[in-house]
C-alpha cells in the first residue's frame, strides 16, 4: 500500500513537471512575443528590450524555467497585466466561486446517479433500466451550452421563474445558481449513472450473488449486504475522475451565465493573451485535475479489498 | 498472391460490416440514430439546393419564424439572425461544417491512436511504457483547457482544431487498442503469421486490426459524437472557425447575448448540434446491443 502510495505520488510529481515545461514551452519560448503580450502591440522595441532585461528574459530557457517554476512553488504567480494586480488576488477568489458551484452539482449528482444507476443495474433488461438507459444518452447528447439555451428559454423567457445571469452582482444569491448547477448536472450525471449501473450489473451476475439469492436471503439484504460494496467502487473512481470533466464544463457554464469563476477567467485570460493568468490557471487546473486522479486510484485500492490485502 | 489477400480481406470485412447493418435493423435504437445521421448527411450533400437563401446574405435582421420577407417573397421558417441571416440556411450550410470537420479529426485522432495503441500493445516493453506514460500525461490535462491554450496560442482555425482534437483524443484511442491488441497477441493465427515470417508491420495491420474492429467501430460513434460537441464548444466559446462561415457553436455565440428576447436564434442551432450528437450516441448503443447478440 505504502509502495503505492509513494508511486503514485512520483507519477503526479514526474506529470506536473513535464505539464509546466510543455506549457513553459508553448507560452514562453519566444521572449518577444512575451514582451508584445504584456507591454502591448505599440510597444518599442527599445521598450521591449528595458522589459525584458528587467525580468531576466535575456537568459537561457532552461534557466528561465527553473527560475519561473521555482516562482510558482512559493506562490509568486506574477502580475496580470489586463488588471495589473496580482494573479493570485483575482485567481483564489473566482477558485472558491467554481468550488462553490463543483459542491452544489456533486451534492446533486451523486445521490441521484448512485440511486438510479443502482435500480437499473439491479434488473438488468427491465422496463426502468431501458428507460434509464435512453434517458442517459439523451442527456449526455445535449451539449451543456445547449441545455443552457434550452432551459433559459423554459425558466427565464418562458416561465420567467429564474435569472438569466449569475453574475452575482449584488452579492451571493442562490437562486442565481440554481440554473447553472442544473446545467452542470444534467450534462454529467448520466455518464456516473451509466456507470454505476454497468458496475451494478456486472456484480449482479457474480456466482456470489447468485449463491446469496439461491440460499434463500431476502433480495433486500442481498442488494444492501453482498452487492453494493462491490459495485460501488468502480463509481467511486468515475466520481473523483469526473472534477476532471467539472474543470472543462465549468468554462461553458461560466462562460454562458456570465458567473465570476474560474473556468471563466482562464477563458477571458486566453482570449486577452493575459500571459501570467492563463499559466496560473492551466497549473492549478493540472493539479486539481492530478491530485482527484491520484486519490481515486490510491482510494480504488484501498476500496477493493483483493488488492489492499494482497 | 499478396493482392489476392487483400482482396479477400476486404471482402470479408465489407460482408461482415454488411451483415452487422442487417443486424442493426433489429435495434430500433440504432436504426434511429443511423436516421439522425443521414438526415444531417443528405442535407449537407444537397446544401446548395436546399437552402432559400445564400447563408452571407443579409435580408431583415431579428425575423421571428415563420414571417414573410416580402423582398425575396419567401417565408423565413426560421427566422433571421441579428445581421438578418436566413437562420434556415445557415443552419443547412452550417451541417456541412460540422460533417467535415468532425469525421476529419477523428479519423486523425484513430490514425494516430491506432499505430501508437498497436506499437504498444503488440511490441510491449519500453515502446509499451513510454507510449502509456504519454498517454497518461495527456489525459490528466482537463480536455477543454487543452483545447483553450492551443487555440488561443496558435490562432482558430480548421486545422488547428483538427490538429488540437488529434492531440487530446489520440491517448484514449491508444488505450483501447492496446487493451485490445494485448489480448490478440496470443492468438493462433498470430503465432502462425510469425512463423510464416511475416513482419511485425504486416502483423499489427493485417492480423491484428481486422480483429480488432467491433469495439473500435463503436467506440468510434461515440467519440464522433463528443467531437461535434467539442466543435460546438469551441465555436460557441469563440474559439470556433472564423466569424462569416455558418457555423453552428458560432452560430449559439453570436445569439447569446440576445437569448433572453429573440431565444430562437440560440435554441434552433442548438437542437440541430444536439440531434446529430444525438444520433451518433443512440447508433453506438444500437451497435453495443446488435455485438452482445451473437
């Protein structure tokens, strides 16, 4: 388990730097275009040249790297020249802002892909689990700016229940979140669902569980006792590999509803080449992305009792 | 005799695909969404005779469906833009760029993904590894923030969202054909080419492949799929193919800040993306069913 642990740690460590030097690479190799992007198009060269002299961009790449990453582990994430602040004071904010809308739709999503996957997996061919099943790829179908245009257009045009925007303009207001949570959700719960049910059905198949209904156990304690520990871990996994997936669907939801969160901000930092936001992000981003990655293996094995014994 | 092979080969492949369309018929999931799928075909095919209106011209801007444009003397079933685009012919001529450029990523993406999934799973050992390795780095990268750097850095453009898809999804693809390739390895009838002397080459494309059709062909439905979703992500971001083109992700950006009072402009282009995704997604269930049956 220990072996694990530290070898999974060392493939997080050994991703995050090969991720850092690629994205170095792609937003940094070239000096100038750095210069361009943070003291804008109609700066001088001569200007240029002052700048770059300044910040050590006249040295060679693998010493910039060091020096740019060593920045990073102490926190220094640089200055954004769009807002001329510093990244960190705009980052953490809109961080806690994309948590807060990641908590709401994980409290919808799990109970309710576990319940249903659960149910349909447990008959495998029946009337619900063939219902639950197309309403799955319907949603999964629906792109997320798809279903936000088309649930604006029910709560917001139509029924007028709902705003239309979660910029939260005069502070924290819930019902500003409902609407990008139910986007969230409808695009992600189907593919937990759909895998809590496959997991499901899988174990339901098993010789062990054919041996505790044949025995004569009452279907309740079959399902609740023998089948459900074995088949929720696979869904454990999917759950923690799915803040991967949140990361990317955050940006279309944020983006639509104008919410002042993360996603939303590496997108505007990419769209105005704000050079220092855009890398701060993409490594919080690979980490965050990284780290669920490593818990739900480490939490696979600890789950799955063959191998935590073996 | 090297030709005779192959042709053989081939027939045998185009029967056997024959045959699982026969199969198909038997999935009323599967028949629908290979319907979904040739609605939007034949559509893009017959773009030009189709559509009322040239997509760049501009004849009354903000038309509801269904108003009558007196000018040209045709009614504008679905509308106008905010330019006063037919939305009808934008979203006809916009099918054909999704129907190009989705197919053309991810054919790129098996392409690459097939040879370094193969090269693993066949050669093993250190190409085995370090493939994997790559793979892995790749995917824990959260996909749209990928797409996002690239695009943003490099510029949109056709080939660069090709070029960004190929990169992101390649990794997955690889993964299921060294799983699978894995497992073929072992076979009789590889064991029987390597003795014929055949080259590894031969062996991974000819012995290997062929046999390693059916999850691949279902899993390739599902990734069209999410491909044309990724298009429409992009495009909808702003990060899509450049403004004038009919494009439907541009299409929902250019609505959105009107959605709250002209919600047609953003609604239509999104049901036609989400009824081609559709399809794709409800033909790879009705394959997945039709490949359990025998």
């Amino acid at each position: 388990m220990l072996i694990l642990i530290t070898k999974r740690l060392s493939f997080m460590v050994m991703t995050m730097v090969v991720v850092s030097i690629l994205l170095f690479l792609v937003l940094e190799i070239s000096p100038g275009s750095v210069a361009t992007k943070v003291l804008g198009q109609f700066a001088s060269d001569e200007q240029k040249n002052i700048w770059l002299e300044q910040h050590g961009y006249f040295e060679p790449v693998w010493y910039r790297y060091i020096i740019w990453a060593g920045n990073f582990l102490t926190g220094e994430l640089g200055v954004s020249h769009r807002f001329k602040v510093p990244v960190g004071d705009i980052m953490w904010p809109r961080l806690w802002n994309t948590a807060v809308l990641g908590f709401w739709t994980f409290a919808l999503i799990i109970p309710a892909s576990l319940t249903l996957g659960v149910l349909a997996g447990m008959r495998e061919g029946s009337k619900l689990d063939r219902t639950f099943s197309i309403v799955s790829i319907l949603t999964t179908s629906v792109p997320e700016f798809a279903s936000a245009v088309f649930l604006s257009a029910v709560f917001v045009f139509g029924l007028q229940l709902l705003p239309g925007t979660s910029g939260m303009i005069n502070g924290f207001d819930l019902t500003q979140l409902i609407l990008p949570v139910l986007v969230l959700f409808l695009y992600d719960f189907g593919y937990v669902a759909r895998m809590t049910r496959a997991s499901m059905a899988e174990v339901m198949t098993t010789p062990y569980i054919r041996t505790a209904i044949l025995k004569g156990l009452p279907y309740r304690q079959v399902i609740m006792k023998h089948a459900l520990r074995n088949a929720l871990i696979a869904p454990f996994t999917v759950i923690m590999l799915q803040l991967n997936w949140l990361l990317s669907g955050v940006i279309v939801v944020e983006f639509f509803f104008a919410y002042k969160g993360f996603g939303a901000l590496l997108l505007e930092a990419s769209l105005n080449q704000d050079i220092f936001v855009i890398e701060a992000c993409a490594m919080v981003a690979v980490f965050v992305a990284v780290m669920t990655q490593t818990i739900a293996d480490i939490g696979y094995t600890y789950l799955n009792p063959r191998i935590r014994f073996s | 005799m090297a030709t005779s092979e192959t042709v053989t080969s081939f027939a045998s492949s185009t029967s056997a695909v024959l045959r699982s369309v026969g199969l198909l018929r038997e999935s009323w999931i599967g028949m629908i969404g290979a319907g979904l799928i040739l609605f939007w075909i034949v559509v893009a095919l017959f773009a030009p005779l189709l559509a009322p209106h040239d997509p760049l011209a501009i004849l009354q801007p903000f038309a509801k469906p269904g108003m009558f444009h007196a000018a040209s003397g045709t009614t504008l079933w679905l509308g106008t833009d905010n330019l006063g685009r037919d939305i009808l012919s934008r979203i006809i001529w916009g099918s054909q760029t999704v129907l190009i450029y989705a197919p053309l990523a991810t054919g790129c993406a098996y392409a690459v993904g097939i040879v370094m999934g193969l090269a693993a799973g066949y050669h093993r050992g250190w190409w085995d590894t370090t493939l994997s390795r790559i793979g892995d780095i790749i995917l824990s990268f959260p996909v749209l923030i990928l797409y996002i750097i690239v695009i943003a850095t490099f510029g949109a453009s056709g080939l660069n969202i090709v070029i960004a898809i190929t990169f992101a999804s390649a990794p997955g693809i690889m993964r299921i054909v060294r799983g699978l390739a894995l497992d073929l390895r072992n076979r009789d009838y590889v064991a029987a080419s390597q003795t014929r002397g055949e080259t590894s080459f031969y062996i991974m494309m000819v012995e290997i492949l062929p046999n390693a059709r059916g999850p691949l062909i279902v899993d390739a439905c599902v990734r069209l799929g999410y491909v044309i979703i990724t298009i429409g992500v992009l495009g909808f971001l702003g990060l899509g193919l450049p403004p004038p083109n009919p494009d439907w992700g541009g299409m929902v950006n250019e609505a959105r800040s009107m959605a709250m009072i002209f919600p047609h402009m953003a609604i239509i282009p999104c049901a036609a993306i989400s009824s081609l995704v559709l399809g794709f997604n409800l033909l790879a269930d009705g394959l997945r069913e039709v490949s359990l049956r025998d």
